[in-house]
C-alpha cells in the first residue's frame, strides 16, 4: 500500500528561534539525512520513535491523535533532542515531511 504524505513546519510558528539556531539544527539534521518516525497507535494512546536516532521517541495518552498532536509532540521530542535554543527576536519557517498509511504512520523530517 502506498504511503500516503504530508508535510508540516519542523520550528511550527515558533518566532522564539532565532535564524543562526535553526540553521545549526537544520546542519544537524543533513548530517543525520533525515529523521523517520514510526507512529502506532492503541488503546492506550500513541507512541512515535524515530528510526534513524535511537531514544527519540514522542507519545501521548490519546487513543486517537489529531494531525496536530502529533506534529506537536515530535517537534517538542526534536527540541530536546537537538538542545534547541530559544530567542524571542526571530521568525521563519523551515519544514519536514510526514508520511503516513492508516493506524500506522511514518514521519520523515528533511
């Protein structure tokens, strides 16, 4: 079955990251290639682990997760992970891409 594609920003709106910050990220990232995530979701909520670094990982207690939840969360997962550094003098949209098919669902950040 053919997975199906989205996309959505990996800084959100977040005007707290200053340009010089995500572009360190951003170098991070094309070191690694790209961040894929697995997500499964039961009747306990969602979990969501990256394949490419071992212990990213996001989550909730949601049986059923929005398209926003789920971005949310593993945007905050990468923030940790990468040691973001927050400012509140920047503004900029970088993006990553989100694949999915069904209950299960891969996100891969570019």
């Amino acid at each position: 079955m053919e997975k199906e594609k989205k996309y959505a920003p990996i800084f959100g709106n977040n005007p707290n990251i200053s340009l010089k910050e995500r572009n360190r990220v951003v170098a991070e990232l094309q070191r690694i290639g790209s961040l894929t995530f697995h997500v499964e979701t039961h009747k306990d909520g969602w979990l969501a682990t990256c394949s490419e670094v071992e212990g990213l990982i996001a989550g909730n207690s949601n049986p059923k997760p929005s398209q926003t939840e789920i971005d949310s969360e593993i945007r905050e997962a990468i923030y940790a992970a990468f040691d973001v550094k927050f400012d509140k003098n920047s503004s900029d949209d970088i993006g990553f891409r989100t694949v999915n098919n069904s209950t299960n669902k891969e996100y891969s950040f570019c």
